[in-house]
C-alpha cells in the first residue's frame, strides 16, 4: 500500500495467517480513526458472555445496544488519548493513574484532574495518584457530602434540623436512594408530598357531622352492615317469593336434609349451617333480629348494637332506611383524596401545611443539582482508570486478535476449559445455542455442549473446538466437566456435534476403522440372524414334536436337491478362481520391492482421498464462524493451524510404569523375554516361507 503524507505509517504482522495492523504506541490508539475498516479484524462484537471487564464494556458500548462497533471504539480511543498526556500509559494497563498524566491543556482533562483530587479529598487521602480501589466505591465517596449531583437530597443536606426532620419523613414515605446510598427525596416526590398534604386536610375539612350519621363508630357500623348486606337480601327475596306463592314455602325454608346429613359437632360446621338462610322465611317479610341463623347471630347482634336499633323485626323498608343512612359517608370516602400522607394523620399534616417549607426543600433539590457536572466527573475518573487499565487488552481482541495466538494470554471469547475423553481443549466459546449450520463452515471439530451447575442455578451453552487427538469415544449426549475462567466446575453433556477432520494421521486411519466398524456390525447382524434362525428352527421342532410328527415327514418336507443350482455355483467358482489364478501368477513375479511399493500405493489409494480431504479443511480451519454464530462480526481470517492447534488441545500423557516389587520386575522380564523370542521366530519362519517360495520360482530374496 503506497503511503502518502497524509497517511498514518501504520505496522502490519501476520497473526493467523493473516496480514493485520499491529498497535505498538499510543499513537497508534490516538490514529485508529484513521484505519481502513477493511482491516479491522472485528467489526462488532458482543457486550455479554466475554471473559472481560464488564463495565469497561459498558462504558465503550456508548449506545447501550449490547454490541460494541467500530465507532464506539474510535471514539472511546480518541477521548482517552485526549485527557492523556501520554497515550503510551494505557500499553501499560496500570490501574493508577498520577495527576501528572492528566493532560490539563485538554478542558475535560483538567476537569477529570480537579475531580480526582475532589475524590481523594472526600476519601480524605493525601497522594499525588489516584486508583480504582479509590474509585470503585461510590458511596464512600459520597458519604459526607450535601449536595452530590444526583437530584436527591437526604437528611444530612438541611443545615436545619426542622428541615432534616420533613426530608426525613417525607422519606419514610417514597424516598429514593442517594449517592451516598442512603435514602432520600427528589423534587417530584416534594410536590407529590405537598399536594398529598393539601388534598388530604382539604378531604377532612368536607367530612361534617351529617357525614358520620353514627359518630365515631359509622365505619365500624357500614363494615357491620356490609358484612350482613347479602345476606339480607338473599331472606327479603325468599319472603317475596312465598307471597308470591306459598308452594315454594318448602324450597326456600331451610334445608332440613342438609343440616341432617352433617356429621359430627354441629359446633364445628358452622360455615356449613352459614349457608343456609338468615331467618326462616315468612310470607309477611319481617325479619325477627333474635331468631336467626346461629351462625350469623353474632354479626346481626353486632350491627343491632352499631346502628342503634330499637326495634326486635325489621321490614325490607326498614333496612333500606339503614342503609340510606350510610349514603353520605359512603359519597365521602370515594372522594377521598391524599391517602398518601393518612398514615401522618390530620393533625401532622395540618402542621406540615402550617410550617410550609416546600420552597425550602426545592432550593435545597437546585443546590444538589447544581452540583450534576462536578459529580458525572467524579464517575468518568472511573471511567477513565477502566478504560487505562484495560482499553490496550480490548484492542488486542478486537483490532487484531492478537490474545488468541499469544501463548501468554487468553482471547476475550475463551470461557474456560473442557475436559473430556482424556483430553482438556481451553477454545470454548460461549454460544446461544448450537449452530452446527455455520460452525461447520469452520472446518473445526465442534462440540456443543450444555454446561449447568445445580450449586449456582445457572446453565449455559459453550462451542469446545477439538484440535487434537481421537473421536472414537465421542458422541452426544456424552457427559464432561467444563471449569471457567474463575474455576468453577459445571457438567457439560453433549447437544450436538460438528464433525470435521482433527489430523492428517486420525485421517490416515479413518477408512480402516469405518471398514472395521462396518465388519463388527455386519458380523454382529448375521450372528443375530443366525441365532433367530436357529432359535425358530428349535421352537419350530418343538413344535412339531408337540404335534406328533415324525421326523421322516420332517425330512420330506426339505426341499429337493437342484442340480441347476449346483452348475451356477460351479461355474461362478471356476470363474473366480481363474481370476484369482492370474492375480497371483502376476503378484508371484514381483520384487520385494515391488511388493513394498504395491502394499504402500494399496494404502494411498485406500486413505489419500480421506487424507486430501483433511489436509485441505486443516489448512482452512478458521475460528470466524465460530464467533459469527455467536454475534461477533469477524472481518478477517482466523485460522488455526495444525501446530497451533496443538497448543489449544491438550491430550492425557502417562508415564511408564515400573514395578516396585522385585518379583514382579523379574515375572516382567521373563515376560519381555518370551515375547521377544516368540516375535524372532515368527519372523524367522516367515523368512524360511519366503524363501521356499521364491527360490524354487528363480526369484531374488531380499535376504540374500
């Protein structure tokens, strides 16, 4: 790429197996803006489910969205390169910051400085640098402050202790929490108090003496009487009814056949009896107040005594004119307003509205907002130290990859690792789900597995890359043991799995043991055929024994021999032998070396395909649609080389044993002894076979 004058001189190096921009200075930070977006490796990646600081990611995912783009990057990387005196401290990745790296030509650079001091101010620390252990704490922060910028204010901002009091009460009702983490109020929840307070005296001030037609005890008489309400009516009726006609007498009287059919202490079936009428029916409609129900007896004595009544019957009209008297106080209490500050009662809220000091607690609420800038300051020194610490180490996960193939760090997507099936691999990567559709594009071997832990209550889903070693153990459903970052164990089983070539050599065998597989199970298939025949020929003689048959009438129900049968097979064997005749007149004519080369161009033909095949996926193994399954927006090549992926893929490696006991090294001697002799003389054998073979066809032996 030719560079002009107005282009930044930027570095490139090869990180699997591509070309990427390589950040090497601060500089290079303050210039990404100027980077082709071509040439980012990551166009967008996700907030949740990365092995990072999680608020470091939400203060660069500036929009909230839960995807960090490459805007948001350029634009935190230019802020911080900003209020910096040195861009070259954030390749450092402190976690203190000394004033004098605040750069206070810069206004929000000097405004960042005036806030960490404020910070060590409030602390009450004296030094000339500032931490995020001196950050990380907001309401120690502001714990002794009055006014902190947040738009409540708490007790402790009155300079008055009349003041304190209300902010103290009004809190005790809605309140908000402070900075300072203790509980406060803000504006709204002033003006919502006062209107309360107004709308509440105002309220009582409308409650006459016509309202409470039974004085104090009116509410306790409309519950007495609401409680009744029902069931009154429900006896009214039944009168009716029986004015109306006298037949239905029996139907709407009490229910003789139920009250008999409970058993037991009628004491203790009162909800029972309660379902019967009030007081039984009359065609007059009077309702005698001290014949009723037992079970109700109690609520109508109650209502008798409230309500004041003199009378021992009482008629529909009578009760209508009880509840008549209710009417007022009814129409009252719906238009009860201020409910929020009843628990105070009148007399507190009456003195509330006396002292009057919302325009008070309001000036106090400007104060504190005043003070909105100084306070957002306060938390961007946070954002700032956060963003030091760690911003370089996003860049190397997202600009250039560059943590995945350092053996000294792990990439941001690397949630933990798996063991399973004598083998540990440390590339598993968080997933929604299994996507084999794209993974498969990767060219990877991928498990996916559901990681859960019945301690924590939590689950997850995890794409484990296999890079080395065998797949014969492996299938879904398999359980493993997955730990994460900060070691804790979850067991993972198995969903789903996305089958690609691992090796050249697992390649190299893999024909030979589909063969073997498909020998074991064709011979497993007629061995159980084999077995059912020979099971129903046994039952079937069973049978025909059981019935009496002889076993000539057996012989002669076989099929007759066929001759035309016998010429086919004869003439199929003669074929086959004529052509096995002539492969071996042809293979007796070889060399040795010529046998070597016959068996070696056997195997290639056998395994080559398999073997191309896997050498070409190898080449190709590429990590991007791993990560694009899981909403990264991978720009560039990712691949994992065969020796790389050794590195991620870590098998089982036992020692050699030797046995401590003396006799048992000797028995294991004589053992490696036998069998090394019975190895010579197989060989030797083979050797003489050969040579009785060759020599009388005139045929050089490799042995002589």
């Amino acid at each position: 790429m030719k560079k002009t004058p107005e282009t930044y001189p930027w570095k490139f190096a090869s990180v699997g197996g591509a070309v990427r921009v390589n950040i090497q200075s601060g500089e290079d930070i303050r210039h990404l803006g100027e980077l082709d977006r071509k040439m980012w490796t990551v166009l967008s990646c996700p907030v949740n489910g990365l092995e990072f600081d999680a608020k470091t990611l939400q203060l660069i995912d500036t929009d909230a969205d839960g995807k960090i783009r490459v805007d948001e990057v350029i634009k935190t990387a230019q802020w911080l390169t900003r209020v910096l005196k040195n861009p070259d401290e954030l390749l450092k990745e402190g976690d203190t910051l000394a004033f004098s790296e605040f750069n206070t030509d810069d206004p929000d650079g000097a405004r960042l400085l005036s806030s960490a001091r404020q910070i060590l101010s409030n602390l009450k620390l004296e030094k000339d640098s500032i931490g995020l252990e001196d950050t990380a704490d907001n309401v120690k922060i502001f714990a002794e402050t009055r006014f902190n910028g947040d738009g409540i204010i708490t007790p402790a901002s009155a300079d008055d202790e009349a003041v304190a009091k209300l902010i103290e009460t009004i809190a005790g009702i809605a309140s908000a929490t402070d900075r300072s983490g203790v509980p406060g109020i803000t504006a709204d929840q002033v003006e919502a108090f006062y209107t309360a307070c107004a709308e509440y005296a105002e309220w009582q001030k409308a409650g006459t003496k016509e309202v409470f037609p039974f004085g104090d005890k009116t509410a306790d008489a409309l519950a007495a009487v609401n409680t009744l309400k029902d069931k009154v009516a429900d006896y009214f009726m039944r009168c009716r009814l029986i004015g109306f006609d006298a037949a239905t007498a029996g139907a709407v009287d009490v229910s003789v056949e139920k009250i008999a059919a409970i058993e037991g202490n009628l004491a203790a079936a009162s909800e029972e009896i309660g379902l019967q009428p009030l007081a039984k029916p009359a065609a007059d409609g009077k309702l005698a107040l001290k014949a009723v129900n037992p079970a109700w007896k109690a609520a109508v004595d109650n209502m008798v005594a409230l309500v004041g009544l003199q009378k021992e019957t009482i008629d529909e009209a009578d009760w209508a004119g009880i509840l008549a008297q209710f009417a007022p106080y009814t129409a009252w209490m719906d238009a009860k307003k201020g409910s929020l500050v009843e628990g105070l009662g009148l007399e507190a809220v009456q003195a509330v509205l006396k002292e009057d000091k919302k325009a008070v607690l309001l000036d106090l609420l400007e104060k504190d907002k005043a003070e909105e800038a100084n306070a957002l300051s306060i938390e961007e020194v946070d954002k700032l130290l956060r963003l030091n610490k760690n911003f370089y180490r996003f860049l190397n996960n997202y600009v250039v990859l560059a943590d995945f193939y350092d053996p000294d760090h792990k990439a941001i997507f690397q949630a933990g690792r798996l063991y399973i099936d004598q083998r540990s691999t440390d590339l598993c990567v968080k997933v929604a789900g299994p996507a084999p559709a794209i993974s498969s594009l990767s060219g990877m071997y991928i498990l996916y597995c559901l990681c859960t832990s019945e301690k924590l209550g939590k689950s997850f889903n995890i794409a484990a890359v296999l890079t080395d070693g065998d797949v014969n153990g492996l299938r879904e459903g398999k359980n493993a043991v997955f730990y994460d970052r900060d070691g804790v164990d979850y067991t993972a089983t198995v969903t789903s799995i996305v089958d690609n070539p691992i090796s050249i050599r697992q390649a190299f065998w893999a024909p030979y043991k589909k063969a073997a597989r498909w020998i074991s199970d064709k011979m497993d298939r007629n061995a159980a055929s084999k077995n059912e025949k020979s099971m129903g020929n046994l039952t079937a003689m069973a049978d025909s024994a059981t019935d009496g048959k002889t076993a000539e009438a057996a012989a002669a129900a076989k099929p007759s021999f066929d001759v035309s049968k016998v010429a086919v097979i004869s003439i199929a064997a003669a074929a086959v032998s004529g052509v096995l005749v002539g492969i071996v007149a042809v293979l007796k004519g070889l060399t040795w070396w010529q046998w070597l080369i016959l068996i070696a161009a056997i195997m290639l033909l056998i395994s080559g395909p398999s073997m191309f095949i896997a050498w070409r996926k190898l080449r190709k193994r590429d990590l991007g649609p791993v990560l694009n399954a899981n909403g990264w927006a991978i720009n560039a090549a990712s691949l994992v080389s065969v020796k790389f992926g050794k590195t991620l893929t870590s098998l089982a490696q036992y020692p050699k044993l030797t046995a401590v006991d003396p006799e048992e090294r000797k028995k294991a001697g004589r053992r490696k002894f036998w069998c090394w002799t019975a190895v010579v003389l197989l060989l030797a054998c083979i050797g003489l076979w050969l040579c009785n073979i060759l020599l009388p066809l005139g045929l050089k032996s490799p042995l002589f």
